[in-house]
C-alpha cells in the first residue's frame, strides 16, 4: 500500500483520510457479489438498473462502516495521546496511522477495544431500523427467496450491512496481532509483564499463527476441499490467503518497528551525522553544482548560505524541477527548498525520531541545525547502516517505520 499514490479525500475531525488504489479491487468483487449474485436471486423481479444501483450503494455505505470503525480509533486514540494523523482504506479494509506506540498499556486497549465495539453497534443498529421499518422478517428455510423477495431497496441494505458488520467486529476481535483483538491482547500482556516488547513480541506470534492458519486454510480451499468456518470455493479459498500473507506480513514488521525504535532511541543524531559537507552559494548555477560539486563529490544534499546564513537546502531530487537546457540561467535560488519550509533536526534529538520524519516527510536526508547553523547532515541510508551494524535487524532500504498500522 503506497502512501505516495492515496488519493486525499479531506479531513474529519483533524483526521486526515485518505483511499489506496486497491480499495478498487473489494469495491469492484462486493459490487459483482452483490449485483450479480445476492441481489437478483433475492428480488428476481427487480431491474437490472435497481439491482445493480442497490449493490454500489451497499458497497459504498460497507466502506462508510469501515470509515467509522477507523475513525472510532483514531478519535479514542487521540484522547488517550495517541497520535494518529490519518486514516487509509484499502484492499483489505482500513487502517489508522499511529506516529508512536501508546504511552500505555490502558490506552492500546480503549483505543483497540472501541473499533469491534463501534462495528458491532453498526451491526445491530443496521438490523435494529430493518425491524423497525418492516417488522420482525419470518424466513421460510424451505424457500428464503421468496421472504426477501417482499423486502425493498432500503431494508434489502439494512439486512446485508447489519451481519457483515457483526462479522467484521467479531473478526477484528481475533487475537491476532495486529488486528485490533491482538491488539487487546497485547495491551493485557504489557499490563501484565510491564514490558512492552515481551508483549509485542508474543502477541506478534499469536498473529503470525492465525496468519498461517488464514493461508493455510485458503489453500486448502483452493484445491476444492471444505474448510470448516470459511467454506470452500477458489476465489473464496484465495481470499482468505491473501488475508493471512497481509497479516502475516503486518505481524512481523509491526514488531520490527518496535524493535527498532527501541534501538534507535538513546542514539543522538549526532553520532550519526555527516560533519563533512560542503556548502553552496545561491548565485550558483545548476550545471556548475552539477560539474563542480555534486559529480566530484558524491553529495546529494547541499546546504544553501549566503554571507555564512543558512537560507535553505537543495537536493538532486530539485534538479529536475528546470528541464537540462536550462540549468546554465537557473540558479541555485531558485528552486532551492527555503529554510522556513525545511524540516530540521536538532542535536539533542534521536535517530528514532529522525527515521519517522524521513518517512512522514518523504526526505532521504535532513539537516541538523543549531542557532540557525548547519552541524551536520543524517541521510536516511546512515541509520539503516547503523542499525545493520550495530543492531543486525534487516531493514530495507526503502522500509521505515514511519507509522504503525492499527485495523
């Protein structure tokens, strides 16, 4: 799931929200379910227009229910000091972005415990105005089409939103972390033990097991052989494994962000610094940083000065900002980053902080600045080195632990 590449809807809240590319595909596979599976064989007698309305319509209002859920999360998680600045929905649902590990075992699990809780409410809220509207609705077991045939549009929807939000509660409530049960889990574990990795790290295997399980069981599926709970069928059966390789794959890293944070933490940045860079003018054109400085030297971030005053900072990634021919007539002023725009670091900060702000940022290196002065430079790849060095954990060039994902 690329951050870069969500679409931005707005705020609610203060809460940024935001809709991955893949939400495409789950919006597409209920809208075909319903409108061409569910629907028509409850209301034969409807038009295709009025089926497949009512499909994208429950689709829509599915993803609402996943908003709330999220949005339940994030709201309960900012009153317990929690940050968590956005919200994306996605292939597999929601996900609401912590910047850092709750400041409490009781404040992981309110924040936690309110998503399955806000679905459930959606869930018998949604059945409860069904019974409102059209009474208590007698299923005949010998023909169930023909009780849902009577039932119009708006209770057609109530009827399939109230279940498949008591489902996805219930799901949620697996110990499996990091769905938000292993969440819950965790949080009695760290109150239990005192010690947030011990807790971590078992509530991580007990979601790396109900991973396997998930994946395990879709393979079975996919081989035309009946899986007790989930049933049988290849797209089914592919499904759920997909689902067991995300969680699998949110478990592990969920806890090697903890455990690099960890190490991060008493790390100040200055040890990690590059003292040894050179400064350019503002006058300087671009093809002569390019010949003159960022060729010989292998530096790909310059700080900008002018009479010995820090004013800003320029990277190869504002080269392209004037196409080649022109970078004899621009100068360096001129598509520098100024120095109120740029996100900084001071020398009493650490390598834990400066990794979150490469990745909420998007900047591969960041100035460390004291009384308007340039000490030093972190570059993103000095902190993965010194974590491979120092720490063995095998982090990725491109990985970061810049939030943490909470379902």
């Amino acid at each position: 799931m690329g951050e870069r590449t969500a679409l931005r809807l707005g705020r609610v809240a203060g809460i940024e929200i935001r809709v991955d590319w893949s939400l495409l595909i789950i919006f597409s596979l209920i809208s075909l379910s319903l409108g061409a599976g569910l629907f028509p064989a409850w209301h034969p007698d409807w038009s295709a227009l009025l089926i497949w309305a009512t499909a994208i319509t429950a689709a829509v209002l599915f993803f609402g229910s996943v908003l709330l859920h999220e949005l339940s999360h994030a709201v309960v998680g900012r009153a317990n000091g929690i940050p968590i600045p956005r919200i994306t929905l996605f292939m597999f649902g929601g996900m609401a972005h912590m910047e850092k590990e709750p400041p409490s075992w009781r404040a992981e699990l309110y924040m936690a415990a309110i998503g399955p809780i806000t679905s459930l409410v959606l869930g018998f809220l949604f059945l409860g105005l069904a019974k409102i509207v059209v009474g208590p609705v007698e299923i005949d077991p010998d023909n169930p089409q023909e009780s849902f045939a009577a039932l119009g549009p708006a209770v057609s929807l109530l009827i399939w939103l109230g279940p498949i939000n008591i489902i996805l509660g219930l799901f949620n409530l697996v110990p499996g972390f990091p769905l938000d049960g292993g969440r819950i889990l965790r949080a009695a574990l760290w109150g239990a033990t005192g010690d947030l990795l011990t807790a971590t790290r078992r509530a991580s295997a007990v979601g790396q097991g109900f991973a396997w399980i998930l994946m395990a069981s879709g393979f079975l599926m996919i081989l035309g052989l009946r899986v007790p709970i989930f049933g049988a069928g290849f797209i089914n059966g592919l499904w759920i494994a997909l689902i067991g390789w995300f969680l699998n794959n949110a478990a592990v890293v969920s806890y090697r962000q903890l455990l690099v944070h960890q190490w991060l933490e008493d790390v100040p940045v200055i040890r990690l610094m590059h003292t040894r860079f050179e400064p350019v003018s503002p006058q300087l054109s671009l093809q002569e940083l390019v010949d003159d400085h960022v060729m010989p030297s292998g530096q790909r971030a310059f700080p900008v000065e002018e009479r010995g005053r820090f004013i800003g900072m320029i990277c190869l990634r504002d080269l392209p900002k004037r196409p080649r021919d022109a970078w004899r007539t621009t100068t360096v002023g001129d598509i520098m980053t100024p120095r109120h725009e740029l996100v900084t670091l001071t020398p009493e900060q650490d390598a834990a902080a400066a990794l979150d702000l490469f990745g909420k940022r998007d900047v591969n290196q960041l100035p460390v600045l004291k009384d308007g002065q340039v000490l030093g430079l972190v570059r993103r790849e000095d902190i993965l080195k010194w974590l491979s060095l120092h720490a063995g954990l095998p982090v990725t060039e491109g990985g970061r632990p810049a939030s943490r994902p909470l379902g």
